[in-house]
C-alpha cells in the first residue's frame, strides 16, 4: 500500500518490545531508511487531495487492519534483506511552536510520514510551507481538540485514509494567563483543560486502537507535558501553582455554571487551569502506561522540552511579558530553549532508540542529553492519576 518504504537494514533484524529485544543500535540503522519516489508521490500534502483520497477510499478501506496491509518490516523476495517503511506520526498543534519544529524535525530525517493534525487548515499549510517541510513528507487533516465531535471525526477520516499509526504526539495546547471569566469548548468544558486534556484524552484512547494494529517496531504514545505543573520545581512554585485537589470541579463537567471550571473546584484562574491541564497530561501517561504498556508493548512517555518561550502559546498574554520572558529565560534562568531544538528533543522521544523506556517524563541538562525527570508528588500519584482517568472517561462519553 501507500506507506510501503525501501531501505537496507540489517537482516539479523528483530522486532523489539519495548527496546528489550532489539539493540539500539540495530534499531537506529533500522530507522535510516529512504522512498523511492512513487511512494513518496502517493504521499500528499494539500486539502483537496486528502480529500480525494478520503473519497475514493472511504468505504472500501474503513475497516482495512493497517498492520496487514502496510507491514512495518519486509523481507525481500530476490536478495532478503530486511527493509522498515517509514512510521507514521500524529501530532497534533502541528501548525505552530513545538509541534511545526517537531514535524520540521521528523519530516527532514526522511523516515517519517507526518500528519498535522490542527484546527486551522490554511494557518498549517502555510506554516509547514514557510518552514520548509518538503510535500512528500507531510500531510495535514483537520482536528479542533477543543470539540469532542471534532476528534471523533478526526479519527473516523484517519482510518478512512488507510494509514497506519505507529506515533502519537499529544503536543496542542492553549495558555489564558490573562482571562477574567473561564471560556468554554463546544461541550462546555472549560476551554483549557478541555482542549489540552480532555480533547487529547479522548484522540488518544481511540487511537489506541490504531496504534494497537500497526506492526511498526517501537510505537509510542507521547504526551507534552511542563516544568510549571511540576511543585517539586523553582518554575512550577510560581503562582498560581497547579493543584487538582479532589477533583471535584473536573467530576462536575468543568462547566462553571452548577460546577467549578476548575478541576479543583475553586475560583477560575486562567494560568492555574493551564497548569492543571499539564499535570492531567502527565497522569494521564502514567495512566496509560500502567493499563496498557505491558499488554500493547506500547511507549508512554512525557516530556518537558524546556522554556520555548518564543512560541504562540504566550500569545494571550500581556505584550510586556512577551516582551520580557524571552530575555529572561535566556539570561536569568538559562532555561530557553529555541523552537528548532525543542523540536529535536521531542523529536528523539519519536524516535530515538535510546528513548523507547514506557511510563517516563524526558528532560534535558544543560548540555542537551535526556535524562529521566522526577515528576511532583501531585503529578507522579497514582490514585489521583486513576481518578483523573476514570472521571475523564465519563466527561468523554467512553464510560
Ligand atoms: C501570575 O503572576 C499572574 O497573576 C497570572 O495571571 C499568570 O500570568 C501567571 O504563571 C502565570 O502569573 C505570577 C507572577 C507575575 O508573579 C510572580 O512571578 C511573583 C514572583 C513570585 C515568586 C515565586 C516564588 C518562587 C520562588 C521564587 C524565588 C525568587 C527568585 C527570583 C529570582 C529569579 C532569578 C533566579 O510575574 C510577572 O508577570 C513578571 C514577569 C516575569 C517574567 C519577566 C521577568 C522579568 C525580569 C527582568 C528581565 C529583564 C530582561 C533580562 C535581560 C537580560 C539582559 C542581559
Ligand atoms: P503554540 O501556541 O505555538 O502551539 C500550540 C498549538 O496547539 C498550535 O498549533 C495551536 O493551533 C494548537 N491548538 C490550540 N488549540 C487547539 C485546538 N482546539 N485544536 C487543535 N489544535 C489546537 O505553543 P507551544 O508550541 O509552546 O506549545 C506546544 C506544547 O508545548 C504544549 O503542549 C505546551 O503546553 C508545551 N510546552 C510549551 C512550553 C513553552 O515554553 N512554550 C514549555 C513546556 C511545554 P493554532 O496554530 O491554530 O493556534
Ligand atoms: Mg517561569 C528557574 C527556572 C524557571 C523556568 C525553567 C521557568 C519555565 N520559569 C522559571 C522561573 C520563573 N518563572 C521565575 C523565578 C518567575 C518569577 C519572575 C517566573 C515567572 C513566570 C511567569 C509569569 N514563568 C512563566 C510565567 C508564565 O506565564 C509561564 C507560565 O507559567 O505558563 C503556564 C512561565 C513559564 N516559566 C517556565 C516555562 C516553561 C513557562 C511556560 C509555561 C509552560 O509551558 O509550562
């Protein structure tokens, strides 16, 4: 089928569970792999194409297993060496900040077909124009996390598209530091932790699904996570500082008109629910990881790139602050980090061998090598992180 690649790998090559089988060595020459130029024609980059893909196919291959019809790895009948199509990777806010550089990133290393899923069809394709993505290497669909008919529809047409799905990255987020009153998504959630968790919570245990099909060797499921959602931090004791307390704002629909808009209960507070949002994001990986790693083989990971203070998602805030939080986090704190290697770290929790350990949350030293990072209390609990995930599943209407 479309996603089929051709490369040489080498033919003592194994599927990997969970980096246990495979060296990453071994897996690292398996990720060098190049197209040959039909298939990467087949792969398309413009609206009107997807949606005459989605024509043509629809019907005919909703149900298709992608596994069956796109395996991951080849032997060739003439000479048997092994060969590794290129993986498949969602990311979703891929139009702007971390997502554009992360697709930059995976899009330029020619081993993966990128899909941006974003809200904004034109706002994408300009965006992966100006920064260069090369058409073969990426594709765009529609995806609003901020209304839960969006998502499904978002996965409905992914499956309709054929594709396998061999990553996620859970990277689309909105930041309200200065709103007064909470704004609501389309099902009356508050709109920050509606779209940066429960719109990502639901995308994600549907595609679950997918990611389950696809033969591909290391699949992961990533979820972007921050410093400021972390207490047990200089930056994360910044006020507001997050707290779910016992979730009894969250469990009463987030709508703030019988219940809080804050997952708390308490008074809305833009910067705090943004705060929250993250720290529901990484409970929601250690969620995944403990329900699913051991029986999907599946990598969960989290990550805090550093401060990327340069991106959109200052946008709402005062114009002084835009002014001032670059410097300062480039001067004071040394915690800056450019759009382009930000990119390149989460980048590597795609894809790098090295990467492949489930239930982490990544950072990086100030010589830019990961290691793994200790999450608060309030973001590494288990029960809480249980709670978040069972009530979450009811706001989503998968319980
Ligand atoms: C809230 O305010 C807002 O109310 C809310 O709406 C939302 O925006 C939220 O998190 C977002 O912020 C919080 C903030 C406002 O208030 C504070 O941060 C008060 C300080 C509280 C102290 C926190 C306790 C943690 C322990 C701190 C220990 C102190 C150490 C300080 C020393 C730091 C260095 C190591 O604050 C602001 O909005 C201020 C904006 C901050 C960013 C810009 C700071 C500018 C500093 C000057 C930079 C100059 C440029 C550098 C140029 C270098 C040239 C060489
Ligand atoms: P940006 O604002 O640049 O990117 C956010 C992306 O999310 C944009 O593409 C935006 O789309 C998209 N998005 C927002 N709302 C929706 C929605 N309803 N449906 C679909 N997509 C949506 O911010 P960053 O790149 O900084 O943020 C990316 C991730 O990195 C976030 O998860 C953030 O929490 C995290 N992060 C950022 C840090 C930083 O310092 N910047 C630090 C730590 C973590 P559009 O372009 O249409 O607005
Ligand atoms: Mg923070 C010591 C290091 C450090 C780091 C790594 C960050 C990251 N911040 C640090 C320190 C401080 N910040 C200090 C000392 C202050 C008080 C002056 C401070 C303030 C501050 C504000 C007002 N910082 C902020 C804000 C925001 O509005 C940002 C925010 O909280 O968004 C939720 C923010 C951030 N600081 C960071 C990072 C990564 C952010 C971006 C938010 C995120 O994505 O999590």
């Amino acid at each position: 089928m479309a996603l089929q690649g051709a490369t040489l790998v080498p033919s003592s090559l194994s599927v990997p569970k969970e980096g246990k089988s495979c060296s990453s060595v071994k897996q690292s020459a398996l990720f060098g792999v190049s197209l040959s130029d039909n298939l990467k024609a087949d792969f398309s980059s413009s609206a009107l194409r997807c949606k005459r893909e989605l024509k043509q196919r629809s019907g005919a291959v909703r149900a298709e297993t992608v596994a069956t019809s796109a395996p991951a790895i080849r032997q060739s009948p003439v000479d048997g060496k092994k060969t590794l199509r290129k993986g498949s990777v969602v990311i979703t806010g891929a139009s702007s900040g971390l997502g554009l550089a992360t697709a930059k990133a995976l899009a330029e290393s020619g081993k993966w077909d990128v899909i941006m899923a974003c809200r904004d069809f034109l706002k994408a394709e300009r965006a992966a124009k100006s920064a260069g993505i090369s058409k073969e290497n990426y594709s765009i669909m529609h995806l609003d996390l901020a209304s839960l008919d969006s998502v499904r529809q978002f996965v409905d047409n992914f499956r309709r598209s054929g594709r396998p799905l061999d990553v996620l990255i859970c990277n689309a987020a909105v930041y309200l530091p200065t709103a007064k009153e909470p704004t609501f998504t389309a099902e009356g959630f508050e709109l920050s932790v509606g779209t940066n968790h429960l719109g990502h919570f639901l995308l994600s245990r549907l595609l679950l699904d997918d990611m389950k099909k696809s033969d591909y060797p290391s699949k992961r499921l990533i979820i972007v996570g921050s410093i400021t959602g972390n207490t047990n931090t200089l930056a994360g004791n910044v006020p507001p500082k997050a707290n779910l307390g016992d979730l009894r704002g969250l469990a009463g629909g987030l709508n703030g008109l019988n219940s809080s808009a804050m997952v708390d209960g308490g008074e809305f507070d833009g910067a705090k629910a943004y705060k929250d949002s993250k720290v529901c994001n990484m409970l929601t990986m250690q969620e995944f990881h403990r329900r699913y790693h051991e029986e999907t083989g599946i990598t969960f990971a989290s990550l805090y790139p550093g401060c990327i203070a340069t991106t959109g998602l200052f946008r709402e805030h005062i114009p002084l602050f835009r002014l001032l939080f670059p410097p300062f986090q480039k001067y004071i704190t040394k915690g800056f980090v450019s759009e382009e290697d930000a990119g390149k770290r989460l980048a590597q929790v795609v894809s790098d061998p090295s990467l492949t350990k489930s239930g982490v949350y990544w950072s990086w030293n100030k010589d830019s090598a990961s290691f793994e990072n200790k999450l608060s209390q309030e973001a590494s609990d288990s029960e809480k992180a249980r709670r978040v995930w069972e009530v979450s599943e009811k706001l989503v209407g998968l319980a």
